[in-house]
C-alpha cells in the first residue's frame, strides 16, 4: 500500500520539473544566445553581429521575458503556485521547498548573471536609465532592470522562504495522510 500511495500522482514530478525549468529558461535562453554570438565570433559590444544581425534582438527579447517574470508578480505568483501543487501532489516536501524557494530567486538573480556576463567596456550598469546598445540593438529597460533587480532581493527570497516553509508543510502533511 505505501509503494502505491507513493506513486499516485506520477505526473506531478514531471509538472513540478517542467514549471521549474520555466523559471530559468528566459535567462537561459539568454545565455544561449550569448554563446551562439560568441562561437560565431560576435564581439560583445554596441557593434551589430555581421553574421547574424537579428541576434541581438533575440537577446533583448529573451531579457524582456526574463523580467517580465522575474520582477512581476503576476506570473510569478501563478508560476509558484503550480510547482508548489505539483510538489504536494507529488508528495515530496523536499520539492515544495526547492521549487517555491528555489524557483523566484532563480527568476530574479539569474537575469542579473546573463546581464552582468554580457557587459563590455563603455557599458554600465546604473538605475538611471542609461541604457546599453548590444549588437546594434538599444537594450533600454533590458539593461537597467538589473540593476533594479538586486534590490528585489530583500523582498522575494524572504517572502518565497516563508511561502516554501508553508508549502513543505502541506506537502508533508499530505505525505503522512493514508489514502
């Protein structure tokens, strides 16, 4: 009976997965397009890429999309939501945990990485609006969110810890209680 018990939502894991990739993929997204400039031999800078003139584009498209989740709480809310069900469903405090936790501050912090990786000389970061052009392409808000977005540090880990401590619980809960 436990064995079953354990087993019983096992699309739960795949969901929890999924929905936790998603808080990554816009900013790896951004890498990949970083790397993809560097192996054709796109120098980092206001420059357009020769070889490939719509990357830059992509690039600031991928970092839009990472903003929009990482810094809004709309999605962020709802994105959290479905890894903490998924995680109860599944019965795994420790994926409560790590996804309601783990998933925003990833959403935050990693679009800051790709952003801070991408500089070049001339190109800095301020709150000002003082914006960057990378590979022929204005990055505006693109560039400036992330020196926005470390202050949101003192906001969403501490409130995603509170709110994964709570998920764990439930899930905990759940996987104590006979079916």
């Amino acid at each position: 009976m436990a064995g079953s018990r354990k087993n019983r939502h096992p699309m739960a894991k795949t969901v929890w997965l999924f929905a936790l990739l998603l808080f990554a993929a816009p900013a790896l997204t951004g890498w990949a397009i970083l790397a993809l400039g560097h192996a054709e031999g796109c120098n980092f800078g206001a420059a357009a890429c020769g070889k490939l003139p719509a990357l830059g584009l992509f690039f600031k498209h991928s970092l839009d999309a990472a903003w929009i989740l990482g810094m809004n709480g709309v999605p962020l809310v709802l994105l959290t939501g479905v890894v903490a069900l998924a995680a109860i469903l599944a019965r795994s405090p420790g994926r409560a945990f790590v996804g309601v936790f783990g998933g925003p501050t990833a959403a935050l912090l990693l679009p800051v990485l790709v952003v801070t990786s991408a500089l070049y000389p001339g190109c800095h970061l301020d709150e000002g609006g003082n914006s960057c052009a990378f590979w022929g392409v204005a990055m505006g808000t693109s560039f400036t969110t992330a020196a926005i977005a470390p202050w949101m540090v003192y906001i969403i880990p501490p409130v995603g810890f509170a709110a994964a401590l709570a998920a764990t619980l439930i899930a905990f809960i759940v996987k104590r209680q006979r079916v």
